[in-house]
C-alpha cells in the first residue's frame, strides 16, 4: 500500500501560516478519526503534535492545528517560529490488513 | 518520566540476523502496545510492527512479514525485534514507541533510535 501523500516541501515566512496536506483514501485517512502529525528534526525522534486529527498533546503548543475533509487531513502552523523549521508526518490508522499504520512520505517546513 | 532506549543495532551481513532491544522506564509497561518504525537514510518513516500490551496480539508490515519476529519480556520492561534474513533495504533507524492507547495507533513517546546498516 502506498504511504499518504504529501507535499515535499513547503515555507513561510516568521509570523506566518502555513498548512501541509495529507491524502489518504476510504480505507485510512477518509474512514477512520485517527490521523495523527509527527515533527521531526534532524537527526531526532518524531514528536507527536496532532492526535486523533485535532487534539494536542500537553505541551504542544496551541499554534499547531489540525482538521479533515474527507480523504484529507492538513495540519497548520500559524505564527510560525524559527523553531518550527523541521519535517513533518502525518500517519493514520488503515483497515488494510497487511499494515496497522500508514505514515506520509514527509513534508520539510523551511522558515524563510 | 518515561524512557524508551533502543540497542542492538550496528553492521552486519546481508542474509545474517540482528535482534533489536526496546528497554521501557517511567510508566506501566504491561498497560502499553509498543510499536516499532524505521527510517532508511534521508527518508520517511515506515512503520515495521506492534505487539499489544499483553503479547497477545502482534503484528509485521508485509514488508518484513516472514522474516521479522516482534515479543516482549515483562519481567524486564523490554521489547524485542528479531530481524533475520536481513537485506540491504532494511538499513534504517530503527525506534520503538509506546502507543498513546485507545486503540488509535499512535505514539506519545519514542525512543532515540538504533542504526541497523546491512552490507552486501
């Protein structure tokens, strides 16, 4: 099964919003509330941002969001930060029954 | 506070097998399904396998199916990924990750990762 997609890169500027996209289909992303973000730096574990589509973890900090619409989820950054520049994951939940969980190929936040 | 330390990874020969060690700390380990994902060099993350928090469920990716075992050990806190037959596109990163629970499949915590590099 092919992983979500997502766009390979995106940017912004400090201060500004930015949203990346993650495409699944019926069987994941479009069939199930579980889609979670991960951030990850480089050469650092993931973090979990985003649970269960639009719940934050304690200590995430209330500028990252996410939603759904059908076979797509979107995580945004508003008020973007220096920090902030890292790769970001989405990952859901799939009824295939040769996985559990489907990451996407990755999204590299650049903050201009 | 919770800890996850992964160990076993290094060099070894492509067809030779590695046994990964997951050591959990901080919280309830028999409360917790643990998972373990990858990382092959400059790419995404690829999730490998689960085991619930009993042992009475796990599962691989149909990608290591056949080849990689997943167990775990509750009198040392520690869960195990026995990869044999390796092959040189299962050199990665490898984390385990404690699920956050409710049967949503994903990972709250997550350990600092081990590298397994096979060589042809």
């Amino acid at each position: 099964q092919s992983a979500l997609t997502q766009p390979a890169s995106v940017s912004g500027s400090p201060g500004q919003s930015i949203t990346i996209s993650c495409t699944g289909t019926s069987s994941d992303v479009g069939d199930y509330n579980y889609v979670s973000w991960y951030q990850q730096h480089p050469g650092k574990a993931p973090k979990l941002m985003i649970y269960e589509v639009y719940n934050r973890p304690s200590g995430v900090s209330n500028r990252f969001s996410g939603s759904k619409s059908g076979n797509t989820a979107s995580l945004t950054i508003s008020g973007l930060q220096a920090e902030d520049e890292a790769a970001y994951y989405c990952s859901s939940y799939t009824r295939t029954i040769s996985l559990h969980v489907l990451f996407g190929g990755g999204t590299k936040l650049t903050v201009l | 506070q919770v800890q996850l330390v992964e160990s076993g990874g290094g060099v070894v020969q492509s067809g030779r097998s590695l046994r990964l060690s997951c050591a959990a700390s901080g919280f309830t380990f028999s409360s917790y399904t643990i998972h373990w994902v990858r990382q092959a060099p400059g790419k995404g993350l690829e999730w490998v396998a689960l085991i619930w928090h009993d042992g009475s469920y796990k599962y691989c990716a149909d990608s290591v199916q056949g080849r990689f075992t997943i167990s775990r050990d509750p009198s040392k806190n520690t869960v195990y990924l026995q990869m044999n037959s390796l092959r040189a596109e299962d050199t990665a990163v490898y984390y385990c990750a404690r699920d956050r629970g409710g049967g949503t499949f994903d990972s709250d915590y997550w350990g600092q990762g081990t590298l397994v590099t096979v060589s042809s």
